[in-house]
C-alpha cells in the first residue's frame, strides 16, 4: 500500500507539473494529459481494493472513516477535473488540472500519515 501511494504522488505530481507548463504557455488540457488522470485514477482505485483487503484482514488505523473519505475525495477530483477540461478548452483547463493533481499529491500524503502514523 504504502509503495503504491507514493506512486500515485510522484504521477500526481508529474502531471500538475506537465498542466502547469501548458498553463503557462496558455494552452488548453490534451487527450494525453487526460489518459495520464486515468491512469491515476486507476492507481487509487487499486489502492481502494489494497487498503479494503488490509482493513478487512485486521489492519487498523486510527480514523478509518477519514482515510476513506481521503480516498474517494481522490478518486473524485480527477475525473471532475478531465470534465472541466472538456468543457472547457480554454488555459484554465490545465489551471483547473494542476489544482486536482497537486491535491490528490497532498491527499496521498495524508494518507499515508494516517496508514502509517495512525
């Protein structure tokens, strides 16, 4: 669990950094950018099936009802943030995609301090 979170920071991180740099050369999300979120979103939902099958097999943390409502939150933002892209073709796509992506970044972070600090 602990490998795949850190995984899902640096994508998150390397894709709020790829946004940020069309941002800046006022360029609009592209369909690549998108497959990229996808694969995150992947991530986080192995990382959902991960985090289950521990806590199902005895596994505790201290507040399981925030370490899921971190994990969905993550799971939300991505998707939401590739809609507004498509909506919106405009640079404040790739603005709207570097937010999502860092937040999922200091969610994960979270996460981790919950899984492993308690």
């Amino acid at each position: 669990m602990l490998i795949l979170t850190w995984c899902i920071i640096g994508a998150s991180l390397v894709l709020a950094g790829w946004a940020g740099i069309r941002g800046l050369r006022d360029r609009p999300v592209i369909f690549i950018q998108l497959i990229g979120g996808a694969l995150v979103v992947l991530a986080i939902i192995a990382q959902m099936v991960v985090t289950g099958i521990a806590l199902g097999s005895g596994e505790h943390t201290v507040d399981t009802v925030l370490l899921w409502g971190y994990l969905i939150t993550a799971l939300v933002l991505l998707p939401a943030a590739g809609w507004w892209a498509v909506l919106d073709r405009s640079r404040w796509s790739s603005v709207v995609l570097v937010v999502a992506a860092f937040t999922i970044a200091v969610l994960q972070l979270r996460i981790w301090q919950i899984w492993v600090i308690g």
